[in-house]
C-alpha cells in the first residue's frame, strides 16, 4: 500500500529547509557559489578556475571576458573553490564596455602613434 | 589607468581582492599600502605612489564600516592587479581635470630645428625642461625630442627636429620623458598623468615609454605614457 502526500510547501519554505539541513556542509548555499553569486551581486570582477569557467554562464549573469586579450586570463584565486592558478577573468557588462572603448583608444593611438623612448 | 605588462616578462596580471579604506567608483586607480590604524588599501594621491600595491579593476562600492541593519557584509573588497613589476598605460592629459592637451602655435621660425619658439605659451612656467616636446602638425609633425632647456615663450633641443621649424606648426608638450625622467603627476581622478606639471624630485613613478600621436592620430587626446611603479611595497623600493 502506497501512502501519497500531497506537496503543500511553497518554494520558500523548501529552500528554507534546504539551507536549515546543510546549514554545516558544503551546499549550494554555503559553498563557494555562494561567494560567486553574491560577486555577480555585487557587481564585482569574477575570477574562475578552469573547471569553474566552464560552469558559468557570463550571458545569463550579464558579464563579459575581459575585453582585453592580456587580462582573460589572469593569476589568481577562483571564487568558488578559492584554489590559485591561471584563471578567467569576467567583468560585469557595464565595466567591460568602458574597459573596451579604453582599450580600443588606446589600440588605436598604438597603430598611429609614435612609440617613443626617448 | 591599465595593466599593459610585466617588466619581468610574465605577461600575467596578477589579481588579489582586497579590503579598501574609502569609497571608489573609479577603476583604474593606483592604490597605496593602508594607513596605520587604518582598515584597508587607500588611494595614492596626484603626486603621491609610495608604498604602491597596485592598480583596481573593479571597483569598492560605499565604503562603510557600521553594522547593516540587513546584515549584509560591510567589508568592500577590490580586485587588484599586485605585479610589482607591472606597467600601466595612462593617458597623458592638459590638466588636472583630464583635458585635451593644449596645442602650441610657433610665432619664430627656426633653421636650425632647436627651438620651439611659442609667444602665447611660456614653456618655463611650469616648467618643461627635461620633458618631451613632439609635433602636432607641420613638417615635423609626430617627431618626437627631449626639451633641454627652456626660457619664456621658447623650448629648446639638443638633437635637431628633422625639418625647419615653420611659423604656424604645432607642437604639443609634455613634462615628463622616457627613463630620464623618474616623476609623474595624475589627475585629480587618478586615472591618466597631468602632463602639464613641471617634473620634480618624487622618484615614485619611472615612464617606461610614450605612445605620442600628432594631429592626424588626435595626439591631443590619445597620447599615452607607459609607466612603472617604482616604490612598490611588494617588490623593490625606493624610499
């Protein structure tokens, strides 16, 4: 015989219960992600590892790659597992499209300027 | 300004997140050790790098240091670049406020290609010697020469511009030089060099090279220096 529970808890209640039953474990709301989505948040510069830039989706979260070639990837400790190594290097879309017209300027000055030294 | 590269030949910025001690909505900013008692890094000041650590590329938000009544964490942290031997590029500006730079109309012909001769502009005041004057358009237009010496309305050079120096040229000024000269100014918001400050003794900043356009490359607002933090609290000091 089959006993059928009718679901009557809301979303919040669910999640509220999730983060009461891992509240000391690794869980996707006390883990690295964590600090990751309170970055995006934030607005901050997100730095990623190899493994955890394959996860993010900079689109959905509206960042960019670093427009400049020099800084995608970049030293580094990734937010989410902390770990140091050769990292990407994402910026929110409003950063991103000043550091391109920056960086196009500047590209631009190069390929008609005088590089000088003295 | 941006990280450019690393004198020491990795070509990897290196990023750390770090606590700051005031307000910043700027990126781009050089950012000095934190003061004693103080609670985090703080921004160098226009003529001011010592104790360097590094420059933002994201910014602190409001800095606060009360409790927030939702709980949220009231600690702003600001990803750094920290290579210790990194060079940035700055854009070189007419003034503290990131104006163009100010186009110099020649009023004497010159023969002998030595001197700068510009009635409407004193190149001693501020002082221009030992900094770089370049043309903006006439036959010299993108040649680029040290300044030597300087007087009231003239700025000369030891090694000749190319062509005579005709009435009506232009030329634009900057006072800071490649390697010679070890001094820089910023703007007020930190972010490119005021190139009209006479060079003085501070020692904390080392141009590396100049990018430097003439008329044709708008040279007036895209001019550049390449420089380098030489009082670095990671990595070698001057002071």
């Amino acid at each position: 015989m089959e006993i059928l529970i009718r679901n009557q808890y809301s979303a919040r209640q669910i999640k509220r219960a999730e983060i009461k039953s891992t509240e000391f474990r690794p869980s996707r709301y006390t883990s690295g992600c964590a600090n990751l989505d309170d970055m995006v948040a934030l607005s901050k510069a997100v730095i990623l590892c190899e493994q955890h830039a394959r996860k993010f989706s900079p689109q959905k979260a509206r960042y960019r790659a670093h427009p400049d070639k020099k800084m995608r990837r970049v030293l580094g400790n990734c937010d989410v597992c902390r770990r140091f190594e050769l990292s990407h290097l994402f910026l929110n879309e409003k950063d991103a499209d000043e550091e391109r017209k920056k960086l196009e300027k500047f590209n631009r000055a190069v390929e008609y300027g005088n590089l000088f030294r003295g | 300004m941006e990280f450019q590269y690393d004198l020491g030949g990795g070509s990897s910025a290196i990023v750390k997140k770090y606590q700051v001690a005031a307000t910043n909505t700027t990126i781009g900013r050089p950012y000095l050790k934190g003061a004693t008692d103080g609670t985090g890094l703080v921004v160098a000041t226009v003529s001011g790098a010592v104790d360097f650590v590094g420059v933002n590329i994201d910014t602190a938000g409001t800095y606060v240091t009360a409790q927030q009544s939702d709980n949220s964490d009231t600690a702003r942290l600001q990803s750094t670049i920290i290579n210790p031997l990194a060079v940035y590029r700055a854009r070189l500006a007419g003034g503290a406020a990131n104006e163009a730079l100010s186009i110099r109309t020649v009023t004497t012909a010159s023969t002998d290609g030595l001197t700068v001769t510009t009635s409407a502009y004193d190149s001693n005041i501020p002082d221009m010697n030992e900094g770089t004057v370049w043309g903006y358009s006439g036959a010299n237009a993108g040649k680029v020469r040290k300044i030597t010496s300087t007087a009231a309305n003239a700025a000369t050079v030891i090694v000749a511009f190319p062509y005579d120096i005709a009435v009506g040229d232009t030329f634009l000024f900057a006072g800071i030089h490649p390697l010679h000269t070890i001094t820089a100014q910023f703007g007020t918001d930190m972010t490119n060099i005021d190139a009209t400050v006479a060079i003085a003794g501070d020692a904390t900043v080392i141009t590396v090279e100049m990018i430097l356009n003439d008329l044709a490359g708008s040279g007036t607002t895209e001019s550049y220096a390449l420089i380098q933090f030489a009082d670095s609290l990671l990595g070698a000091t001057v002071t």
